[in-house]
C-alpha cells in the first residue's frame, strides 16, 4: 500500500529548567493512504507534540517527515504555507472557529485564502455542511451551535481545499461520548467514501477498531 506520510527518527526536546525533557525519542511511523491511523496513548505522552511536527505545525529537532514524497521542511515560505493550506487539513481539539463568522464562513476561508473566487468557495462550503447534516445550521455562528456541530464545521473546514491529508488532535476530546461516536463515525465515513486519510491523536482507546492502524506512544516512545 502507498504511504502518503512516512516519518523517520523524530526527535524533540523541550527546555525544563536547567535540563532537556525529551518528549520523542526517535519515533517513526508511516500513514497508509485512504486509511485512518490513530496516535493513542497517555496524557502526556507526545501525541500532539507529534502530529503537529508531522502535520507541519511544528519542526523537529531531528528526523524527516515527507508527505507525497516532499519534505516540506525544505520548501520555501510560501510553497510550505501553500502545502499546509492546500495538501492538509487540521482537526483542533477546541474546534478554533472564528466567533464573529458563520458556519459557511468558517468553512469557506481557507478556500479564499488559497485564491478560490467567492461563489466556488461558498458552494464548496454549504456543500460540505450539506454532507455532514449541517444544511440547516450553515448561518450559525460557533455560539449558536452545539459541541458536535462545532466540531462538524471544523471538520467541514479542513476537507474545503481537498486535502489528501486530514490530522485530529483529540477531535472528540471536548464532546460527551454520544456526541464524540458521531464525529468518529462521521470521519470514518469520509475515509471509507472518499478515501481519505486521517490520522487522530487520542486518549481515548474506544475510538479505535479493529483493523485500525495504531501508534501507541507511552512517555514519547512507540511501544505498539
Ligand atoms: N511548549 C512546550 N514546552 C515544554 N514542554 C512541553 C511543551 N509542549 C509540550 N510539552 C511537554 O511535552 C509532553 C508531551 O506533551 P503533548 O501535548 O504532546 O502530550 P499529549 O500526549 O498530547 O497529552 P494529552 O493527552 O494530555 O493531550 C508533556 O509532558 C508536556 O509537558
Ligand atoms: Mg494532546
């Protein structure tokens, strides 16, 4: 199978004082393509440390990450922002949605910061919140919305440029466990249609399937 992502030795550390606290030690892993991997593992323990320096957030003191067979590190400003706008999408734990817009707007700027005209970027928009059961919710703004479908907007957000790449940082973290197997469901779904690729940072073991690609990392090392 294709891996869209492959990381090799990913090293971090972070100052603790006088001393280096290493927060990944020599970690890698590969993301099939059109399957969904989840990083589980304990608070603390360097999952969203990891998925932001794999998903391009955040930079390694040391490995290589190569998403499509690019490193990204290497690229210039612009063709980096381009890629992250454009090749990923990104899931936050607090969804992050602009509070002064709605529903559609949120979903439709980052299709207008990559250069897509209003009209295409708005159809893109309702679209999308057509599919995730939001077509009657799409002029809301985030406080006129409920957990779950905050998170749906969210989630509506990182698919409008079409990445091939989508990454969750604890994406039902924040939401009671009816609400968080909907999410689950809804993002299993895209992958099984569209063959999307996922990767999810989680604590939450019932999340995961059988059959499902796990990263397990305790203390910052893979032990599974
Ligand atoms: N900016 C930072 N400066 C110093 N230490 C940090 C920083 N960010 C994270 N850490 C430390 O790195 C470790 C891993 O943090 P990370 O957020 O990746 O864990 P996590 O597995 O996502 O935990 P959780 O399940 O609670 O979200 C933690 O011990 C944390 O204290
Ligand atoms: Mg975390």
């Amino acid at each position: 199978m294709n891996n869209i992502l492959v990381a090799r030795n990913i090293e971090k550390s972070y100052e603790s004082g006088p001393k280096l606290l290493r927060v990944l030690d020599n970690i890698s892993l590969e993301v099939p393509e059109g399957r969904i991997l989840f990083i589980v593992g304990p608070s603390g323990a360097g999952k969203s440390t990891l998925l932001h320096i794999i998903a391009g957030i955040d930079t390694p003191d040391k490995g290589d990450v190569m998403i499509n067979g690019l490193d990204y590190r290497k690229l210039g400003g612009r063709k980096k922002s381009r890629l992250i706008n454009s090749d990923i999408g990104f899931i936050f734990q607090f969804f992050h949605l602009l509070s002064e817009f709605t529903a559609v707007e949120n979903v439709m700027l980052p299709a207008l910061i990559r250069g897509e005209n209003r009209k295409k970027s708005r159809e893109k928009a309702l679209g999308l919140l057509e599919n995730l059961g939001l077509g009657k919710r799409a002029f809301h703004k985030p406080f006129q919305l409920s957990g779950g479908e905050q998170q749906r907007v969210a989630i509506a957000r990182a698919l409008v440029n079409e990445p091939g790449i989508v990454f969750a940082d604890e994406p039902t973290g924040n939401l009671d466990k009816e609400t968080g197997g909907e999410i689950i469901s809804v993002i299993r779904k895209l992958s099984s249609e569209n063959s999307k690729t996922f990767v999810i940072a989680t604590h939450d073991y019932n999340l995961v399937s059988e059959g499902d690609n796990i990263v397990k990392l305790v203390d910052g090392r893979v032990v599974k």
